[in-house]
C-alpha cells in the first residue's frame, strides 16, 4: 500500500485523484487530506478515507472540522503551516499537489525536501519557485511526476527516447474564445469565462485557459520540467483537446500521447508511475473524432502568453511576479473590478516596474509574491 498524502483535495484535481484511487483501493492508502474552506465535502472524504491527519487553511472550515471530528481519532490541524507539520509528522510514499495558486508552494517545497515524490497539478509552483524545486531536488533526489495533461504526454513521449529532443510542442484547446474578435474580448462576463469547452476545472485555471495564461504558465512549466530552452517549447492551438502535446525529435519524428480530455488519465499515470495499469474510464475512439485541427497561437489578441514567454526568458523573480499579477488579476475580474482584456495589461504593468532578483531563497521570493500582489492592486488606482 502506497502511502498518499492529497494536498487539495476537494477540488478539481483532488476529487478525480480520490476518483483513481478508487479504481486502485488496494494499492493506496489515503493518510492526509488537506482542503481550504470546503469543510462539508472533507468531511464527506473523511469518512470514506479514514486518514490519519486533515488540514484546513480557512479558520471557519477548520473550526467546523475539528468540531465534527472531535472524539475521533483523526488529527485535525489548521493553516499552511498545519500542512507542512502534517508531511513531517507522517511518512507518505507520494504526496499529491492539487492546491491551487502560490499557496501550493511552500508544501511542494517541502515534500521535496523531505526526499518525497510529487505528483504535481499545481504549475505555479513550477512557475514561481522554478530554480529553487531544482536546487531541492538536486539535493534529495525526489521527483515530481506532473499531472498536467500536456506535460505528463511529454513525459510519456520522452519515454521512448531522450536523446536528440528537437522541440516540445505544447497544445492549447484555445479557450472558449478563439475565434471572438479583439471587441468582443472586451465584453466577456466571469459566467462566460468559467465556461470551458472541454475540461471542467477549478475557477482560476479555467480563467487562465481563456486569457491563454494557462498555456504560458505551461510553457515555464515545461522548461524547468524538462530542462528545454524557451526556443524549442511551441505552443499549437488544437481545439479538439485530443493529443495532449508532443516531442519533436532530430530525425523529423513527432511522438504524439493521446486520449480524451480527461483528468484522471495523467493523474493515474503519475500515481502509478512507471507502470501502465487498466482502468474501467471511458475510452477514446478515434472513428467517432472527424478531424484534429492545428493553428498558430494569436499573442495579439491572447497577449498573457507572450507576457510568460518574456518573464520566462528574463527568469530569476520574474516568473513569480507573473504568477502573483496574474492569480490577482483574476480574482479581480472575477470580482468584476476589471475586464477580461485588462488582465494580461495589469500583468504586464507589473512585470514593467519588477527588477529580477538574481540571488533568491524560498523568504526572498514569497516576498517578491507579496509585493506583486500589493502592486497588481493598486493598478486601478494608478489608471
Ligand atoms: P480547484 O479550485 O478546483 O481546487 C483547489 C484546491 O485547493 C481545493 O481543494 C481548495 O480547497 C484548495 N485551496 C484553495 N486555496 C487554498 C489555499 N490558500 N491554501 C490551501 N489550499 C487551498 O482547482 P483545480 O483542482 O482545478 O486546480 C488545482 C491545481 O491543479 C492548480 O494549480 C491548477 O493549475 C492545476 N491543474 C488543474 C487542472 C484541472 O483540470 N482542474 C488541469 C491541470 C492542472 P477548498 O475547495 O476547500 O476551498
Ligand atoms: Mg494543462
């Protein structure tokens, strides 16, 4: 039995982690659960998983937990640093990173520390904290296994082979406003926004899909992952969501994974890794597909994903500042306080006025976090 520690666990990518460790029940053993404020699903899973530890970050939710589970056995504990006390409290053989946001962090950082795999959806770690996951990793061997669906085909692509690696060719569904010119942008609602052509996913990253953000968090994603110069990743728009990225190698070959837009594909894989297993999921059959379409990305009307590339080249803290603007940025116009077109220019505004620091630790870049944040709300007012 495979100890599994679920970081995030009522979300998107928790519930369908929980949904493959079903289909798996006697090789893993849910020991740690952690959510924010969903206190009525963690309770649910509590009761079904009976884990050792539980963590909530929002003090109501944890309050409300640690009521209903007072008398049991279950260890309830609050706040970020409740996650890092419960990894080193326990010894887990995986911990699975489906927080959303810089919050995933510092509990990333420290699984990783402590020698411990990670199966990990939460980019804006990778993102933000790209040089220090490296040095950590450098030093206790623990690997991440990514459960991003575009970064765990390229993890099965190189599989085959790593030598001669030409390119990484990263798809992109688009978002549901591929073919909206530059006015309508300009009118696109939160309800419109949150509504994805093909996968369902948290608020944030579906936010991200839509402004392409979600594709230049990728993109930085895959270069630390991967080890890939800016130059040879390519982002391809392919609205089908159908082939989930491929490699490109010397000879002109192309290795290609596939399947249907569904979660709990790259999360198995990443959870059962290195091995292939069968599972009871839906199967894609190609007959019932028409057609796979290819296009160029527009960075004139998708601007967030010129905006990545940049700070990903520039590198250091600038990355963390366009993770931070961003994850601001998006609340804001969820909170209708900005447009939809206004969040790659309050990202860029920011970005504008960061001087990279070139020598950082984990203090120093939750510190550049915080001053991005700070910056990216004050942008109205400085309008
Ligand atoms: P959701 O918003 O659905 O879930 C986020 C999870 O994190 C919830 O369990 C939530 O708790 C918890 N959480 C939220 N804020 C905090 C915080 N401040 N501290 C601790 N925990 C917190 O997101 P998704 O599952 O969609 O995404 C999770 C990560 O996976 C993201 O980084 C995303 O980019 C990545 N990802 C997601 C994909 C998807 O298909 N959903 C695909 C590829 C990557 P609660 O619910 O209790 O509030
Ligand atoms: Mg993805």
């Amino acid at each position: 039995m495979r100890k599994i520690a679920l970081l995030g666990s009522t979300g998107s990518i928790g519930t369908q982690t929980l949904q493959v460790i079903e289909e798996f029940k006697e090789d893993f053993e849910v020991v740690i659960l952690s959510a924010h404020a969903n206190s009525q699903l963690l309770l649910q899973q509590v009761s079904k998983y009976n884990p050792q530890i539980v963590i909530l970050t929002e003090e109501k939710s944890y309050n409300i937990v640690k009521n209903a589970l007072s008398g049991k056995q279950i260890k309830v504990l609050y706040g970020p640093e409740g996650i890092l006390a419960a990894l080193e409290e326990i010894q887990v053989d995986l911990v699975v990173g489906a927080i959303s946001g810089a919050a995933g962090i510092k509990p990333t950082l420290k699984a990783l520390e402590l020698g411990i795999d990670v199966a990990l959806a939460n980019k804006e770690t990778i993102v933000a904290a790209g040089a220090l996951v490296r040095q950590i990793q450098e030093k206790t061997g623990a690997r991440i296994l990514p459960v991003d669906s575009e970064h765990s085909a390229i993890m099965q692509c190189l599989e085959q082979e790593k030598q001669a690696v030409a390119k990484i060719i990263l798809t992109a569904s688009g978002g549901p406003f591929r073919n909206y010119s530059k006015e309508e942008l300009k009118k696109v609602t939160p309800q419109k926004a949150l509504k994805h052509p093909n996968w369902d996913m948290g608020k944030k990253i579906t936010i991200d899909s839509a402004t392409l953000m979600n594709k230049g968090l990728e993109v930085i994603e895959a270069h630390w992952l991967f080890n890939v110069d800016y130059e040879n990743i390519q982002v391809v728009i392919h609205p089908q969501s159908i082939i989930h990225s491929l490699v490109e190698y010397g000879d002109g070959s192309i290795l290609a994974q596939l399947g249907l837009p569904d979660m709990r594909i790259p999360i198995q894989y990443a959870l059962t890794y290195p091995k292939r297993r069968s599972n009871s999921f839906p199967k894609l059959d190609l007959t019932k597909i028409n057609s796979l379409e290819f296009f160029p990305p527009d960075t004139e009307k998708f601007p967030s994903l010129k905006l990545a590339y940049e700070a990903g080249k520039i590198g250091y803290t600038m990355p963390c500042v366009l993770n931070a603007s961003n994850e601001v940025a998006v609340e804001l116009f969820l909170q209708e306080k900005i447009s939809f077109i206004e969040i790659p220019m309050l990202v860029e505004w920011v970005l504008s006025k960061h001087v990279p620091v070139k020598n950082f630790d984990l203090e120093t870049l939750m510190e550049v976090d915080l001053w991005a944040r700070r910056e990216s709300r004050a942008y109205k007012l400085a309008r």
